[in-house]
C-alpha cells in the first residue's frame, strides 16, 4: 500500500468503528492475493470506502470522473486507487481499466446494480460486471452492506450514526463453459447471478 492509501485505510477504519459500530462477517473469505472482484450492493457514498475497510489487502475503486473534480480530495483520489468513470455513457475505457488492474492480480470492488439505490432497496444488477468476469475469469466475491443507506441516503446530506453492517458471501468462480452463447445474454445472466448470491446474505442479529 503507498502511504495515502495507508492513512486514509486505517483513518477510515477507525472513523467506522467509532461512528457506524462496523461489522465485517466473514471477512476470511476474501482471498488474499490474486486478482478479484469484489460485488456489492450500493446504498451510499459511503460504500466504497467501508468496502475497502471490509479487506485485509488493498483494492481499487470506480468513482464518477466528477468526483476528481472536487477541491482537495480530488487530487488524492487518484493515489487512492480510484479509476474514474463517466456517467453520462458507457465508458469503454473504464472497464478496460479495471479488466487490466484485476489481470495484474489486484482486487477491485464493482457495484452491480451501477448506481446508488433510492430507496435502500437492492435493484437489477447491470450487465457490466459480467463482461469484466467474461473477459478476466477471476473469482468474484459477494457482499451486501446493512445500514449504509440509513447513515447516509442519497436523497440527504445529512449524515446519521447508526449501525453498519458488511456480510461477505461465498467466492464465486466462473469458466468460459458460462459465457456461452449470445454474449450480452451470458453478461447479464452472470450479473444476475451474482446480485442472487449478494441478496441472499442476510444481517445477523
């Protein structure tokens, strides 16, 4: 880990502890090397930050091109391991990034449904996700985060402490056997699946 990523892993760490109570259930499953593909749900802005807290090993992150826009933080995205997407259309050139990070073996979090639910609501996964599975055939990781929307929603900004909650599924591998076929019919079908497995994991009390 550079030293930006270092500060802001364990700064960001301590502020979920102490702010959110964050749990992370299953945090062993995620493997510790090798290139992969983290799936999650997303709530709020707080997501990919609380993903990268949820590991031991450091990963990269999609981020609106917006965002490196913003005064400060901006510039420090990029040592942050944020790949900046545009929103306004398919950015080829976003996914060919990640496509190359996770070859390199390195790990990257990838929300399926695209963009923050509404309502808290998981919604239909985007056939993006199984197109970077298509072409890397690396494992894939479901998790679905608990109370991030009721922290931070979208509609708001306004921020509230309450419990937050990362449940980390089962590694889930796939071979070309499962892209057969029409190939935006296999992308959105793998998607599909993998958005099964992230809804099927369940808070614990």
């Amino acid at each position: 880990m550079g030293l930006a990523y270092q500060v802001c892993y364990y700064l960001s760490r301590a502020v979920a502890n102490i702010c959110f109570d964050l749990r992370v259930i299953g945090r062993d499953k995620i493997p510790t090397s090798g290139g992969l593909l983290l799936a999650m749900n997303h709530q709020s802005f707080l997501d990919p930050p609380l993903a990268g807290i949820a590991c031991d090993r450091e990963i990269f992150f999609l981020a609106r091109k917006s965002l490196l826009e913003w005064p400060v933080l901006g510039k420090l995205f990029p040592k942050l391991n944020v790949i900046p997407y545009d929103q306004t259309g398919a950015d080829t050139s976003a996914i060919k990034a990640v496509i190359r990070v996770v070859r390199e073996e390195n790990a990257t979090v990838i929300f399926p449904e695209g963009t923050r639910s509404k309502d808290g609501r998981l919604q239909d996964a985007q056939a993006g996700l199984g197109m970077i599975v298509a072409k890397t055939l690396v494992p894939v990781v479901p998790l679905r985060i608990f109370g991030a929307y009721e922290a931070f929603p979208r509609h708001t900004k306004r921020l509230e402490f309450s419990a937050i909650t990362i449940v980390v599924g089962d590694v889930l591998k796939f071979t070309a056997a499962d892209f057969e076929g029409d190939s935006k019919t296999a992308y959105k079908r793998v998607s599909d699946l993998v958005m099964d497995r992230i809804s099927a994991l369940k808070c614990p009390e």
